[in-house]
C-alpha cells in the first residue's frame, strides 16, 4: 500500500469526525486493524477506516455491545441478527423498567405503615418478574404421576404472566401471589394437595376440558348450572373414583368439594384474577362447583 494512501490516527478521528482516543479505544479492542506502522512506530490505518470507524460509532449509538460489533464486521454475524438481538435485549430492558416504574408507584401509593411490607414483597420478586417459583409450586401441587402433557397444560394455564405495562395494583397482586407459593413450597406447605387418586391423567383430562368449555358457557351468558361443562367435570370425577355420575355421586361430590376447600388456593385465584384478564382455571373450577351445587338443590 503506499505510504500516502494510509492516515494517521489523528487523520482518521478528524475524518470520521471524532477524538483520537475514541479511535485508540477501537484500536485496541480489535475493532480498527491497523494498514501499517510507521517509521517512528505510530499506527498508520488504510482507506477504508472512516467507513469502518462509522459503522461501529452507529453500532455503539443503539446499545450494540463491542464484542458484538466485532463480529458483525469480521462477517461473523449479520447486521440483521444484531438488530434482532438488540431489539429482544431492548424489549426486556423497557419491561423492567416499566416494572420498576410501577413497583415505585406501589411504595409510593401506598400509607407509610405498608411502606416496609410492601418493599419485602416488591423487593423478593426478580425484574423483569420470573414465574419460576409459582411454575414450582404447581409443580410440588400436581400429582407425581400425571403425564408430562397434561402437568405442563395445567401449569400453564395455572400460572399468570405478569403484564409488560403493569398498573402499581398488578406489581403488588404479582408480589403477593410469588410470596404465596414461595411460602408453600420453601415451608411445606402444600397442604391442599389434591387426595391421590389411581389415575391422575383421566381426572385432570377430563377437568381440563371442562374448564375450557366453561369458557364457551360464558360466551353464551349462562349462568352455572347443568349443561355439557358440568357432567364432563363430574364425570371427570366419577371415573377418578372408579365409578359413574348419578345422582348420589353428585351429591357426595358437592359435600367433598366443599369440605376440600383451602384458603390459600382460593388466595392464589384473587390474586391471579388481578394479573390476568378473563376467566382464570380458578373462575373456572368455581364456576362448576356453583353449577353442581345448584343442580344438586334442584335435583
């Protein structure tokens, strides 16, 4: 290359519009390949090192980390995937600030009395928030021998996911329901763990699908009580004990039921109805035991 046709590194920051040391710093991670050095040992870069430098000033101006300049300009990976990435890293940087925002909003709304157990709660959740721990506590509920299947779509519909935007109502309701499993779990709490039963996969198929098809009972604006919802939740039941709906059974259903109920499922269903909108497994289930107990009485 001839010597002319290099520049210098005060040349090359004057071109690209910056500082030597900025140039320097580029330099020295790798970034800018020097051309040459020159007689006196200064660094000396070719022609194509203004366009270089410029791209990676870009980069660096939308959060590109530099190791990850580098391998967009070695070919390593494409401009595309880094902007990919960026935005994915982006999004979960707004998200948890945004959690941030509304957590401060919750200390702040709150009266002074609540300021401390209000920041133990808010300050135990990770952000952005992780349901890891109530993913676990289903997990420790649901009976051992239920299918991978069915335990993976029960705990995902069990399981609310916090709101990318959430109101100050929704970080304390989501502080609430983490500090509820994690209490049930780390301390053994699980005491409303449903009773064994021979064959989990047919009880909890069978109350699943009931569930979903509430769904369909209320887009119809019924009000609980017979229909295909609940005999497909009784007979879930029924064939959990090994025998068939009939009248007795409901009956004897509606009286284990009642007595099965547990305050703290029915405080994890409050809260998760103040993350999630609609109808969760919770509104469900309560749902179907009004509508046996109301077909119960009438029959």
């Amino acid at each position: 290359m001839p010597p002319d046709s290099t520049l210098s590194i005060g040349e090359l920051a004057a071109r690209a519009g910056t500082t030597v040391k900025t140039v320097r710093f580029y330099s020295d991670r790798g970034l800018l390949p020097e051309a040459s050095r020159s007689a006196g040992g200064h660094r000396r870069y070719g022609p194509g090192a203004p366009a270089r430098l410029r791209t990676i000033r870009a980069l660096r101006s939308l959060g590109v980390p530099v190791p990850e300049i580098g391998r967009v300009l070695d070919r390593g990976d494409t401009l595309e995937d880094v902007v990919a990435r960026r935005l994915e890293d982006l999004g979960t940087e707004l998200a948890a600030l945004r959690w941030r925002e509304a957590a401060l909003r919750a200390l702040q709304d709150g009266a002074p009395e609540q300021l401390a157990e209000r920041l133990e709660l808010i300050g135990a959740v990770s952000v952005p928030p992780s349901t890891a721990a109530l993913a676990h506590y289903w997990r420790r509920l649901l009976p051992v021998r239920l299918s991978a299947r069915l335990r993976r779509a029960v705990t995902d519909a069990a399981v609310p996911q916090p709101s990318a935007d959430p109101t100050p109502g929704q970080v304390l309701a989501f502080a609430r329901i983490h500090a509820l499993a994690k209490a049930a779990t780390d301390h053994c709490l699980v005491s409303h763990r449903p009773a064994a039963v021979a064959h989990p996969d047919l009880l909890y198929g069978g109350l699943y699908e009931a569930h979903r098809l509430v769904e369909a009972a209320l887009r119809a604006d019924r009000d609980p009580g017979p229909g295909e919802a609940l005999d497909c939740y009784v007979a879930a039941h029924a064939r959990a004990c090994g025998t068939r709906d009939s009248p007795d059974f409901r009956r004897t259903l509606t009286v284990r039921l009642a007595a099965e109920d547990h305050p703290v499922m029915s405080r994890y269903w409050q809260l998760a109805g103040e993350l999630a909108p609609g109808l969760t497994l919770g509104g469900a289930d309560s749902w179907l035991r009004e509508a046996l107990t109301t077909s119960t009485a009438a029959g």
